[in-house]
C-alpha cells in the first residue's frame, strides 16, 4: 500500500443478483486529501460507500485502509468476516465514519445525545461505575459532553444542542449528521450527497466548513455530490462513476475536459448537473 | 373530510350502519348466546343493544369529526401522536426533590395501615411494576419486541422455589442469584435471535414463554408439573416469618414475643420489594443518561445508523435482553415468595401480555408512565371487584380508548438536559 494513501480500493465488484452495481472499480484516497466520488443518479456510488463502511460485502476486490500510527493496513471485507465478532462496526471503529444520504439521525433525542452515542466506545461503559457515579466515569462522561459541545460549535449547532434532532431544520440535520459522524474520531470521513437539498448559501457555507475540517481537523474526507461547481471547488480528486465504471479520475481540470465524463452527463440527461 | 361549514350526515350514518353490523357480528355470539347449564339460551337483546351503543359512539365520532371543534381536537392528538418527546429544560429536578421523599414516605408507611387484603395487593402491584421497568428496558428502550417476558419471571419465581427444594437456598440467596440465572436464560435465548427483526424476534420470544411454560408443566419429576412447588417463607437475619420453624430457626414473631400473623410475612415482603424497586427505578433513571442506555435508544432508534458509528448492535441489543430478563427474574422471586407457592399456570401468555399492556400504555421507555401503568392496570380491577366478569373487556376498551387519545402511551419521556461546562 502506497503511504501516502488512507484508503486504496482494488477492482471492487459488487453484485446485487443480476445486478452489477459497481464493477472492477479501482481508485484511491490521499491521506489528508479531499476526494469526491461523482456520477449521474444509479451510478453505483451510495453502492461503493456501503462497501467501504462495510455495509456491504464486496462480491470481488479489497478495500485497504492505511493503518492507525504504523500499524498494519486493515481489510475491510477481513473485519466483516471475522468470527462471531465481525461486522461493520469494526470497520468504524477502524476509523471509517459516514453520513448516508437519507439523513439518518436518531430523531427522538437530542442532539447533545446524538453526539454522545456516537463517542460511546471513548466513554465509560461499565454499568457498575455509571450506577455508582465513579470519578472515572463523572470525568468520561464530562470530557464526552465537552467533545459534542466543540463539533457543535464547529458545525454551528450550539443553539440547537437541547432540541430533538428529528424537529431541526433540513440543513442543520444534515451539519448534524457531519457533527455525529466526526464525534467518533475518524481518519476518514465519507459524506454522501451531504449538499442535497441545500440552498445556494448554505451550500457555500457546507462547502467552506468541509474545507475547514479538512485542514484544520485533520481528517480526510471522501465526498459524493451532485453539485458541480461545490466539487469542483473544493476536491482535489475525482472519480467518476458511470453505470458502476470508473470513466475517469484525476484533478478537476482533468475531469472537466475529459470526454468520457461530457458524453456521460450530456448523454445520460442534458442537464449539466446530472439528475440532482 | 369535508370542509363544508355544517356536517353532513349521510356519510357517519353509513360508517354507524357498517359498523353496526360487525359489532353485531362480534358480540352475537359472545354475549348473545348464554351458556345455562347443558342448554344455550339466546339473547338477542344484548348483541343488539350493545351493538347500537357502539354504532351510536361511530356516529357521533363521526359528526364531532366534521366540526370545527373536533378538527381541532383531532389536529392536536395528531401533534402530541407525532413524537411528544421534549428536551427537558434543566430545572424540572427542584420538584423531584420534594415529590420523591413524599413517595417514599407513603409507601414505607401504606403497610402499617393496609389491611391485609389490600397489602396483597400492593405487593403485586410493584410485583407488575418491576416486571413493567424490565420489559420496558427490552421493548421500550430497546426496541426488541419480546413476547415471552414471562419465561424469565419464571425462571426467577422457580429458581426459589426448586432452589429451596433441592439445594436449600433461601430467599436472600435467591434474591442474588435468580436474576443472575434469569440473565443468562436471556443471554442463551438473545444470542441466537438477536439477529432477527421486528416480527421474526417476537414470535421467536413468543415460542421461548410457552417453551418454558410447557417444561415447566410436564417435567414432573423435577418440577411437579402442575401441582407447582412451594416456596418457604423467607427469613430475615435467621428470623422465620412461619408459624412454627421449619428452617431451624426461630420464628419471627416467637423472638419477639408476638401473636403469629401472616401479616408480617407480607409487610416483610412488601418493604424488601419497596425497596428492591426504589433502587431499581433509580437505576433506571441513571441508565437511561449513561451509554448503555443511550445506545438502547440509539439502536431503537436506527440500528444502521449506531453500526456506523462503531456500536455493536448484537452486543447492545444482547445487554438490553439480560437487563431485562434480570429484573423479570427478580420480580419472579418476590413473586414466588408472597405466593408461597408457584405452578405453571401464573406463566402464562396472558401474563405476557398483560406486561405488555403495562408497558405500552405507560408509554414506551417512559419510567414514571410505566409505574403509573402498572399500578392501575393492577390495582383498579381490585377497586371495581363488582365488574371483574368485565375485566378483559374494560382492558380492550382501555387499550381502544388509549390508542385514539394517547397512541404512544400515558407519558412521554422527557431526553436529559445537557450544558457545556463554563
Ligand atoms: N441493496 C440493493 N439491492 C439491489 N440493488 C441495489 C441495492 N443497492 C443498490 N442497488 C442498485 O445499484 C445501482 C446503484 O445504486 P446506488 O449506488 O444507490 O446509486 P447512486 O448512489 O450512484 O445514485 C442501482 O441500479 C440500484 O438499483
Ligand atoms: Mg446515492
């Protein structure tokens, strides 16, 4: 595995059936990098984000994530399939985060709870020390509350921390699943369509704020996004997807002008967006 | 429905008609043939005044539907049906501090001045209010539909009784070990099932209760089938609450030169469940702000949604199903003891159901809601002794009645208040 990647994906196929969703896709993510999955709507692209999160096992290929501080590179379709204890949460716990592109919230707590559940392997598990108020676990606990309150003010949530997530306004759920997903401490970060029913300038506002976690949190962040000119602006690496291909990768100039990418827009619908 | 300015009444009338004759498809044969003796009598009056009562209630819902006042009322059932659920404010607490001494105050002093009739009644009262706060750990918080609940409570109300039987443990022994025990049984039956959903975990749960049930009533040999077993009376410090020592002790009222009365063996009962549920209740309360119970709700709420946050699901869900089968276990144990005597028979479906009902009128994950439901749903049918044929009946129409004004139960838990340290 190449150092300077975080994430190397090798001729994933992923078959539903008789359906190929995603066939022989190959690409990979830079450590620190912003990467952005694009294509036109049945691409296979929400196929590929299950795949990498382990939602899904991958029919054929690897998945390799860089390992955390010089350890060894993890496998995901490994973490799946190991006995009695795989399943998808290793592969968060291994430091994959995502949002899913229907807003998936807990809607009936709050969003201070929300961002607790989702540092619950950093709390204090141990019912006995919660039931008696042990100092470990008062200290766990405060440190988790102080964490949620931070990734709300990054966000720019505070003033919803003791609402229900499910009464939020559309956009800040979606900053609240971003929120959610970056309290579990990820190496990588992968946010399906996250701009999705956005208006212009809360689109510009996300976009800055991706940014922004990118250089100054330090995570890496796969991105996919119907929105061009927000892609364009801010990824530096793109893949594109159609009908479950790679037809083609590279910067944003590059793709741009690639003529693959312009019949597969252009011919797929005469939209420049794609079917958002 | 119409928005005309006054209603029509020529849709409700055939909605009443309709519903007319399946109320008298319904109740025909319930209430209109009465078993006497080897003969049947018929008595056609009741079907068909019961039948125009409930016509006449579609009727008028029907109309009430159509005005203004009831499009209002109907609009704020939908709001408070829709979640309910609030963010607490942060300073409901000051109240507690009052209303918590008063609760423990009446309930420490409800013994002395019950008779004992009604002490019987208030220990199967709380008996239903553990067993409540344990389903409700597995359906409410958890999400994790169980029909057999009951299989635990026997495990815990058997657990004593067998236990004293063959290996002469006592109740204090029992009290430890029966929820332990019962916790497996949940862990052995949860591992496998857990990975199913919804439908498929109920009628699983389902089979386990009457499993349980069955052995119990067959295994003659170990359990006495449905002679059941008896259970001895429990002892506190070596004092027996029994006429005459049968452990090798000294009964309670000798030591302390009383007349015997079987009352203090229920007063006894009665405190150590007082207390057993106090502490349960505030456990529950801490649980529901510590991650375990949090990520009960959590996966209540999108199981997707905790795997992708690192949660596993199996594990969660598995501890959810113990705690739950842990207390049903416990309430077992109080149970065989104020019965002195346990058969298969108090295990029974109905039994499970009844749990449920407490559970989802209460208010699904609701603590408060739940105690408040099972205290009612217990102790009315004992105020309205006169109408205990009814009973089952006024229980369905509780339910009916619940589902239209209140569908997701008595109250509606309140999520914690949270505030960054400054
Ligand atoms: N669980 C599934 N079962 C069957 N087919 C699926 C499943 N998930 C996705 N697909 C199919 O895979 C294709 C790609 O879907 P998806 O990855 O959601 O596209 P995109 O996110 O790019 O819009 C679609 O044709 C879809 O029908
Ligand atoms: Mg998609």
């Amino acid at each position: 595995m190449d150092p300077r990647n975080l994430l190397e994906v090798r001729n994933l196929t992923m078959r539903f059936g008789g359906i190929v969703a995603n066939n022989d896709v190959s690409f990979d993510v830079a450590q620190g990098s912003i990467t952005a999955l694009i294509g036109p709507n049945g691409a296979g692209k929400t196929t590929v984000f299950n795949c990498l999160t382990g939602f899904y096992r991958a029919s054929e290929g690897t998945i390799h994530l860089a390992g955390d501080q010089g350890c060894a590179p993890l496998e995901v379709g490994g973490l799946l399939s190991k006995p009695l204890i795989g399943g998808s949460y290793l592969v968060a716990r291994a430091g994959i985060a995502r949002t899913f592109q229907n807003i998936r919230l807990f809607r009936e707590m709050s969003v201070v709870e929300n961002l607790l559940v989702a540092q619950h392997n950093h709390l204090d598990r141990n019912l006995l020390s919660g039931a008696l108020g042990l100092r470990r676990y008062r200290q766990a606990e405060r440190d988790g509350i102080e964490r949620a309150f931070h990734w709300l003010r990054v966000m720019d949530l505070e003033e919803d921390a003791n609402r229900l997530a499910g009464e939020l306004p559309y956009g800040r759920q979606r900053r609240l699943e971003i929120a959610r997903a970056m309290c579990t401490g990820p190496r990588l970060v992968c946010l399906d369509e996250p701009a999705a029913g956005l208006n212009p300038r809360e689109k510009a506002d996300l976009a800055e704020r991706i940014q922004h976690l990118r250089n100054e949190h330090r995570v890496t962040v796969l991105l996919i996004e119907h929105d061009m000119s927000l892609v364009m602006g801010i990824s530096e690496h793109i893949v594109v997807l159609d009908h479950g291909e790679v037809i083609a990768a590279g910067d944003p100039q590059e793709v741009k002008n690639s003529p693959a990418v312009i019949t597969a827009y252009l011919g797929a619908d005469d939209d420049e967006e794609g079917a958002a | 429905m119409s928005t005309h300015a006054s209603p029509t009444f020529i849709r409700p009338l055939r909605e009443a008609g309709v519903t007319f004759v399946l109320a008298l498809i319904v109740f025909g044969p319930i209430s209109g043939l009465v078993l006497d003796g080897y003969s049947i009598e018929p008595h056609l009056g009741r079907p068909l005044l019961i039948a125009s009562i409930v016509a006449a209630g579609r009727l008028l819902f029907g109309v009430l539907e159509q005005t203004p006042f009831g499009q209002k009322l109907l609009a704020r059932n939908a709001r408070k049906a829709s979640g309910g659920v609030t963010v607490a404010r942060g300073d409901e607490y000051k109240l507690l501090y009052f209303v918590v001494p008063l609760v423990i105050a009446i309930g420490v002093t409800l013994p002395f001045v019950a008779n004992k009739y009604w002490l019987g009644n208030l220990i199967l009262a709380l008996i239903y209010v553990l067993l409540g706060l344990g389903l409700n750990i597995v359906v409410g918080l958890a999400g994790l539909l169980d029909l057999g609940f009951v299989a635990f409570y026997a495990v815990g109300a058997y657990f004593l009784a067998l236990g004293a039987q063959y290996l002469d443990i006592g109740f204090w022994t029992a009290l430890v070990c029966a929820p332990m025990l019962a916790a497996c049984f949940g862990a052995v039956l949860g591992f496998p099932v857990l990975r199913m959903h919804g439908d498929y975990l109920a009628i699983v749960t389902l089979g386990f209760g009457e499993i349980i049930r069955l052995v119990l009533n067959n295994w003659l040999d170990f359990t006495g089938g449905p002679n059941g077993a008896s259970v001895p009376a429990p002892t506190i410090f070596g004092l027996e609450f029994s006429r005459i020592a049968k452990q090798g002790g000294t009964p309670f009222h000798e030591f302390f030169g009383l007349e015997y009365s079987s009352d203090y063996k229920l007063m006894f009962t009665y405190l150590v469940l007082l207390v057993v549920v106090l502490l349960m209740v505030r456990f529950l309360t801490k649980l529901r702000q510590m991650p375990m119970g949090r990520a009960w709700e959590a996966l209540r709420e999108d199981e997707i949604a905790c795997r992708s946050l690192g949660i596993n699901h199996v594990i969660v869900k598995l501890s959810a199903f113990m705690m739950g089968a842990m207390t049903g276990g416990l309430a077992g144990v109080f149970f065989a003891t104020y019965q002195g005597f346990v058969n298969p028979t108090s295990f029974n479906f109905f039994e499970s159901a009844l749990i449920l009902a407490i559970v989802v009128l209460g208010g699904l994950g609701s603590t408060l809601g739940v105690i408040i439901a099972a205290l009612v749903l217990t102790l009315l049918p004992e105020v309205l002794r006169e109408f205990a044929d009814y009973r089952v009946l006024a229980f369905g129409a509780l339910m009916v009645l619940m589902m239209i004004w209140r569908p997701r139960g008595l109250i509606r838990p309140k999520r914690p208040h949270f505030a960054p340290e400054v």
